[in-house]
C-alpha cells in the first residue's frame, strides 16, 4: 500500500528530496531501483521523525553529491538530548566500478565481464548508526543496499543486502527477545530459513577478531541476496526496513529515564572504543569508502561516537554485569 | 661507552630484567642481536625514568610472554598528572614467520628463502606513544626495531627500522625545530642524506589518506636498513635511540604549566580521534600485530589514546590556531 500516490506527494514526508529527480522516479516508478530509492528515503524520514520525537531535538540534513556520480543525503544530530550522536545517511551512487571494487566482488564469487573492462554500477542504501548518551539505551546500526551492475552484454546483475544490529553497553534480556523477535517475524514472512542464517551472519560479521569478542548482541546481516526473485527480495528488505522504528524505539523509551554512575558511563565508553576498533579495523563498507576516491568521509565515519576511551588491560571483575556483557560477546547466544 | 661493563650490572637500571637471560645476553655480548636488545632496554627505562620524574606518578610493568617464544615489557602510566596515556613497550620474539609476514616482506623486494618453507626469526624492538593531558604538549611516539631471518642455506637476512614523529595539537615552531634538529643531528653523523631522506619518509608513511592530512609534524622514519654493515646501521639506531629524551622532554617541560581552554581540550580529542584511524586503519605495525596470532593486543593498542572525539563536520575557521594546524597537516613543511 506505502508505494501507491504520486512520488511528489510521498517525497513531502523525506527529510530532503530524493538524490534522483523526481519526475524520473515517477516515470519509471515501476523498476526496482525506483522502488529501492523511495523506500530508503522513506527509511529515513521514518526513522528521524521518531528519534526526534523522542530526543526533542532536530537533525542536521546535508545534501552532497559525487564527482563521479550521484549523492546523498546526511542527517545527524550531534550532543543532543537523548543521543550522543546519531546518524542517518541515504546514498544514491552511479558510475564505473574501480578495479579494487571489482576485485573486491569477485572474490565474493561474482563473474563480472565490462564492455572494455568498464563496469557501470548503481549502489543505493541507507544506513544508521545511532549512539545514545545514557548506558542503559543500547547502540543500534542498520544498513539496506541495492546494488546494480551492467554487464557487457547489456543484461544486469543485481543484489540487495542489509542487516540491523544492536549493541547493548549492558545486558537486558527482554531488549534482546524484543528486539531479536521484530527482526525475525519481519524474515518469518519471507522464508523460515532467513532469520537462523541471518542470525548466524550477522554474529560472524560483526566479530572483533583480535580482541575474540562480537561487536555487540547481534541481529541479522545478509549480502548477494539474488534469489528467488528481484520482486520477492525487494519485499523482504522492504519488510526489514519496516522493523527499524519498532526493534529499537521501545527499548529507547522504556531506559530513557534510567539513572547511571559515572562508572557505567566510563564502561560505555571503554564498549565505544570497541566500536571504533571494529568499525575502523574490520568493516566492510568503511574500507571500501575509506578506499573509494570521492567518497565522502564525514558520511562514512558518522558512525563512529562522539567520545571513546581505551584503558589498558581493561578486564571487568568476574560477578559483575560489565563481566555479564563481555561473557554474551564471546559466546553469541540465543535472545528467543 | 655506555655498552661497556657486564650485563647483569647494566641491566640492574632496567624497568624489569631483559626478555633474554642475562647469562645469555653476557656469553653472546658482542653479537648485534644482544647489543640491539641491551639498547632497547636501556631505550625503555631512560624514558621511562625520565617521563616518571617530569610526570611524579609510576609506570605499571607487565612481563608477558608469548607461547611461540620471546615475550616483551610494557610499561604503562595511565590517567597520571601530566600524561593521559603513556606507553612504552619492549618486545624479543623468535618463531617462524606466518605465511602473512613473509608475503608482507616479499611485497617489499625480500627475497625469502626458507627450509622446508619454515623462516626462523628473531624480532625486537622498543616502541612508545605519550599522550599528555594538556593539549600544549605534543603527542610523541617511536619505534627502533631490529629483524633477522635465517635462510635455507642457514645464511642470516638483518635489518633495522625505526623512527620519531610528533603529534601537536598546536603548531609551536620552536619545539618543531627543537624535535627536528635534534633528530637532523643524530642523523648526520651517520650519512648527510639521512635527515632528509627519513624526514619525507616519515610524512609520507603517517599520512591519514581519506583526511589528505598528516598525522603529525614528522620526525625521521626509515625501514630495511641494511648497509653499509650491520655495524655501522647498530650505531646510526644506537645515535637515533639516544634523543629519545633530549627530542621530548625539553618541550614537556616547556609547556608543562601552559593553561588551556575547554575548547582547546575539545580540539585535542578530535585530533586524538585522527590518531586513532592512523593507527587502526594505515598503520603497519598494528595491522600486523592484530593479524599475527599469539600477539599481546593490548600492548599493541596502548598506542591508542585514553580518550578520543569525533564530530561531524568539524571545520576550524579561517585565522584560528586550529586551521593554522591543519593547514600544516595538510601541507608538510621543513621545520629547519
């Protein structure tokens, strides 16, 4: 129902108007990837609304486009009440692969042949990162892309990918069923194989090798996802786009007033550095940006906190709920 | 001078007894690798000793060994009077050499033969970073490192590396001359194209590429030094390892009483958040130790400050301190 009306009309509800002109979205509004850049502009908007509801306070929209193709559209809301810092950043890219970039995919197992060796690519996604101030409200990430290449003979190859992740500063059960059990009846309507993958994925994804630990309780993470339809595939990313507002707003508003000693903040931020160390040393998408001439950085990094801490030889007493917390890292459990 | 009288003597000005034993060290005392990890041990107390009396507070020593052989001391002073963090680390390792390291040195032009594909090596080294907690005394760090590699043929490969950078938050020429001329000094009494030779080595390896900037003001940085003779290269480091001091502490000394702002401290953290994507995303040595199994992390991330920012679109105005700093970062200058 969200896709019918006008695209003018949707687009007055986006926190800015979409990267790709709006008479062309109208036009072609049947092709996925037309489909794609509204429900990420949706996405975001969705999403910002209910944070600034929450938070009182108001984003700061950036539009910014690429040399080489295309743009985006930044939101953050930096020191303000509620959050640290939160980000929320739609992107909407064209242009040719680099060869680093078509290496990168080929080692994934994706046959890719140009027309001379130049392969044209359209990438879209939105992708959140949101770093609350008080320790009792977890950090969550989401990210959901659409990825188009043209091959030499004219035919595209297409995927879309995704996943949204919570990372808790302390353990609360209920959060992690509450937030667990959104995401997989969003998959359950799909396939009764994607949540348990995706599970697994996200756990194996979001894993700080050098320090044995996962960034965080994990959610769903998937990639290349091609099959069984460009329709079907859309349905369920449109399906897991949905959850973002649901999976993390409640648990927001039920800590919003929890109260917390400078020693739970102190851990917070030590659980910030590690952030920062996956986020710098192991992310897939960060790399590939810190790589990519004419990306824009400040996007890329948005999703890094505001502050960090790195203590040597932090270890957390054994009882204690920090020694809690790093015991579910080390061994990713079940939430439902 | 100071490599003469025995080694049970020397070694009793140590921050803890060297990884080596001393019966060890004495039997082979004219071999360079004995001579290299004296020096560094040596390198590690008279900074410590001397960071300790400017500072009033005590370095923590850790021993710690590692299963494949060698082991290292980290001395750490954290949340002090005038240091954040402050870290300086020996380390003596042996083993064979992973698949990832001989491929890293073949990347460099090494010509690795082993037996039976296994390369025995000894690695050593003394390495430090000092963050200071007022944000008018520069972040300094070094590195002096000794590697051997036996081949098939049971013939030995040697080399060094090493270097001295600074950090400031704030341009103050006169202790960029002060560090640089004390390096140019050591520098020249070994060959005249040294200084400036590893003076723009330096700026080219710590150079944060997505940011275009520097991480610091540079120093000197050299690696796979192997003529004329291991002699002749064991003094030059020898030369090197002996400023650690005179480059550094006259400058803490000098604005150990500065009084700061709160904007000035908020300056340094985001300059500290740069410090830290050097460090986790370019710089080798971290990279390589977080890949190497059986490495001790947390004295590899003791480089990493206590604290650190990162703000969204932070942009010093025109005719600040702050844009007069990353003007220089932007733009490597000669300091003498």
């Amino acid at each position: 129902k969200d896709e019918e009306g006008n695209v003018a009309e949707r687009c007055k509800k986006f926190m800015s108007p979409p990267i790709t002109p709006m008479e062309v979205l109208e036009k072609r509004k049947e092709e996925i990837s037309s489909r794609m850049e509204m429900l990420i502009m949706q996405t975001q908007a969705e999403f910002c609304r209910a944070l600034e509801e929450v938070d009182g306070g108001k984003f700061k929209v950036d539009r910014w486009s690429r040399a080489e193709g295309g743009g985006g559209i930044s939101c953050v809301m930096q020191d303000s009440n509620v959050f640290e810092k939160a980000g929320v950043n739609v992107s909407v890219v064209h242009g040719y692969l680099t060869e680093e970039a078509a290496k990168q995919m080929r080692s994934r197992g994706k046959v890719l042949k140009g027309k001379d060796g130049k392969l044209p690519f359209i990438a879209m996604g939105v992708s959140s990162v949101i770093h609350p101030k008080n320790p009792h409200i977890p950090t969550v990430h989401f990210n959901y892309r659409y990825f188009e290449i043209e091959e030499e003979d004219g035919s595209k190859q297409w995927w879309f990918g995704g996943g949204t992740d919570l990372t808790p500063v302390y353990i609360d059960k209920e959060d992690g069923a509450l937030f667990h059990n959104v995401l997989r009846e969003a998959c359950d309507k799909h396939h009764p194989k994607y949540y348990p993958d995706f599970k697994k994925w996200c756990d194996r994804y979001f894993y700080i090798r050098h320090r044995g630990e996962t960034r965080g309780i994990g959610g769903i993470f998937f990639d290349d996802l091609d099959s069984p339809s460009q329709e079907e595939v859309f349905k369920f990313v449109k399906s897991c786009a949905k959850t973002v507002v649901p999976c993390y707003l409640p648990i927001v508003h039920k800590h919003l007033k929890d109260s917390f000693t400078q020693e739970e903040k102190d851990w917070q931020q030590v659980r910030r550095g590690r952030y920062v160390e996956f986020n710098l040393v192991y992310d897939r998408g960060v790399k590939f940006g810190l790589a990519t001439p004419g990306s824009r950085i400040e996007s890329i990094l948005m999703s890094l906190p505001l502050t960090a801490r790195w203590e040597y030889m932090h270890e957390p007493s054994k009882g204690t709920r920090e020694a809690e917390m790093i015991e579910v890292l080390r061994n990713p459990k079940e939430w439902i």
